[in-house]
C-alpha cells in the first residue's frame, strides 16, 4: 500500500501524499491542551443567525442569546440563588466526570445561551415571546422554533469544525490506526454535513416566512398546564421510534431526508407549555405525535421526561423537582442522559416506552392541535 509522494493522498483529501499524511506517523500527536482549545473555540464562535436578507440590520455585538427564555422560564424553575440544573457539554467537563454527563448546577445568566444572534436581533426576533405572555400564536410559534433551528445549525457548524480537529487526531500515529481516525472522520462529517443540509432547508422555510414571503406551512401541538414546567428544553430531533417503541424513520439511510420535529417547554405568566413544530409535510412527524397523543392524559408527563432527557441535551431541571425524585427516578433520567450520547449503553428504541418509572409534578390541562 505504498503512496508515491506526488500521489493523491489516501485519505481523500485530495491533496499530495507528500503535502497530506506523508511522515505523519512521526510528527507530534495533539495535546490535550489543544484539544480542550479546540472545544473552547468552537465554543465561542459569534455569528447572527437572521435571514440574509436582514443582515445588513445586524449590530456589531453578537451576544449571548437565550434559547429558553430566562426571565419568564429559567427564574420560575430556578433555585433561590438563581441556578438551574443542566448539562456541561465540553471537553474538560466531560473529562473530569469520567465521561458521565450529570445534571449540575449552572447559573441562569448563562444557562442555555449560544453566540448567535446579534443584539438587534435578539430583541427584535424575540420580543413576541419575551415580552408578552404566550398564547401561541404564529409569530409566537414561529420564533420558538426559529430559535431553536438557529441553536441546532449553530451547534452542527461546531460539529463540523470537531471532524476537522479529529482529521488532524491520527499525528504519530501507524499507518493502520490513521487510516482508521480518517474513515471514523469522514463518517462523521457526512453525516453532520447532511443535517446541516436538512437544517438549512427548514431554515430557509422559517425565514420565508419570517420575511412574509410565504407561509411555511407549520404544524404544532400546544401542551397546557397550570402550573410552571419544571424542566426547561429548546431542541430539535428526528424522531427514530414512536412513543410505543415503533420504528418511524431510519436514520441509517443518508438518501432518505430526515423529517424533523422542534420542542419547547417553557413557562410564562406562571403556567407552563410544551409546544411541537413541524412542516405540515412531515408525515412520519405527525405519525410520532399521534403516539403522544394517544397516552393517557395522566402519563403525558411521564412520556415527556422520557423524550427530554432521552434526546435533547439542552435541557434544564428545576431543582427542587430534582431533588424531589426517588433515586429510582433519578437513576433512569441519569440513563435516558446517557442514551443521548452513548447509544450502546442503552438501547434507543426503548428509551421512549414507558417501563413503569413515572414522574409527576406537571398536569397536563389542555391540548391544542394547530393546523395538523
Ligand atoms: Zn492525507
Ligand atoms: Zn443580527
């Protein structure tokens, strides 16, 4: 398997064998401190996630936008001195836990924030759900779930940057295992590269309508209850199975576009939300909330917990419901967790059928259906 230097390099990145992997089994393996930069950087990247067409609006200051609102949502589930429990995705975090991800204790100022959007925009964008109570109409629906597509792309782009980073992991390594980092990376980045396609096509439909120039066709499912929501979670999935275990989609398939669904929970004015969006074009979609919808109103919540925690990592607790569980309770939310990230731990399939471990805290009063 010998490569003539003036050769294209093995590993497809279309450059020169000599300019590529050529004496790379000699040269200096990444640290750690660069790999802990790296997660830093990308971390910090600033940009404003408005339609083109409104960026010439744009303030030079990229702040750190809230995906779930703090006045209204992050302080009604807060502690008395203002923290929320939550993930700490980032390399050193991961690193001194073992690898485990555990809920921990994060402060609401910075609780779900992600350096995407200007100052400007921010306000302007957001002010329907900011400053006014939700009572879930369009303009409100649309921002919720502008918002979380921007944080999700935002979130993919940094991913990107990751299978970069990992291409360079193979330094000082054999010839076996570089070929092994390369096909482990490539893997990687066609998959991110493809949800970034699949994002950006439902984004350019949030921005259509956004700017008024169409309506997006949107679908969502409004879940009401009196009382604040004691977890806090602005994401986007594709669903695989349904809530009864039911296999919906295969991800597996790269041909076959991914449908995808936006959740919210949140509070405002004291009473707390879940809200669904997806394309009306997303029948598979609709196919996984009619599943939702058929469990009975009194293990909603229960269903719920089990999504949030099973596929979201931007998810907030409210302490006092935390320390409210059972360490029964608390070891399943621990797994659903790690089935996010270590689907070998756990299988995905079941995480959303419901093995009699129920949660309370949040009565669901009412369902509303929006141009299903
Ligand atoms: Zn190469
Ligand atoms: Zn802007």
């Amino acid at each position: 398997m010998k490569t003539g230097r003036n050769e294209k390099c093995w590993c497809g990145s279309g450059k020169k064998f000599k300019h590529c992997h050529y004496g790379r089994e000699n040269q200096d393996p990444v640290s750690l401190g660069e790999a802990i930069g790296h997660s830093q950087k990308n971390a910090s990247r600033k940009c404003c996630y408005v339609p083109d067409d409104l960026k010439n609006e744009c303030s030079k200051k990229i702040i750190n936008a809230h995906t779930i609102s703090k006045s209204g949502s992050l302080k009604e589930i807060a502690d008395e001195s203002n923290h929320v429990l939550g993930l700490k995705i980032s390399l050193p975090n991961i690193i001194k836990n073992q690898g485990k991800l555990i809920p921990e204790r994060i402060g609401i100022n910075q609780a779900s924030t992600f350096k995407g959007f200007c100052s400007t925009h921010d306000k302007s964008l957001f002010a329907c759900i900011e400053d006014r109570a939700f009572i879930g109409d369009d303009e409100q629906c649309l921002a919720l779930m502008y918002r979380s597509v921007a944080k999700e792309l935002y979130a993919k782009e940094g991913g990107l940057n990751t299978s970069g980073f990992i291409k360079n992991g193979d330094k000082g390594k054999n010839r076996i295992d570089q070929m092994f980092i390369q096909s482990f990376a490539t893997v990687h980045q066609t998959g991110i590269n493809t949800a970034i396609k699949e994002l950006s096509e439902l984004k350019s439909k949030l921005d259509d309508q956004l700017l008024r120039k169409s309506s997006g066709n949107l679908s969502h499912l409004i879940i009401e209850a009196t009382s604040p929501m004691p977890v806090a979670v602005s994401s986007i999935v594709s669903p695989i199975t349904d809530f009864d275990g039911n296999l919906i989609q295969d991800l597996g398939d790269l041909n076959v576009v991914a449908e995808q669904l936006v959740f919210n929970s949140f509070s405002s004015d004291g009473k707390g939300y879940v809200v669904f969006s997806w394309s009306k074009s997303s029948t598979k979609v609709l196919c996984f909330i009619k599943s939702l919808l058929a469990i009975d109103t009194d293990n909603i919540f229960s269903a719920l917990i089990r999504f949030f925690f099973g596929v979201a990592e931007n998810t907030f607790t409210s302490p006092k419901w935390w320390d409210g569980l059972s360490v029964e309770q608390k070891g399943k939310i621990e797994k659903l967790i790690m089935a996010g990230v270590n689907p070998f731990e756990y299988d995905p399939c079941n995480i959303l059928i419901d093995d009699g471990i129920n949660f309370s805290g949040w009565e669901v009063g009412s369902l509303r259906k929006i141009n299903f």
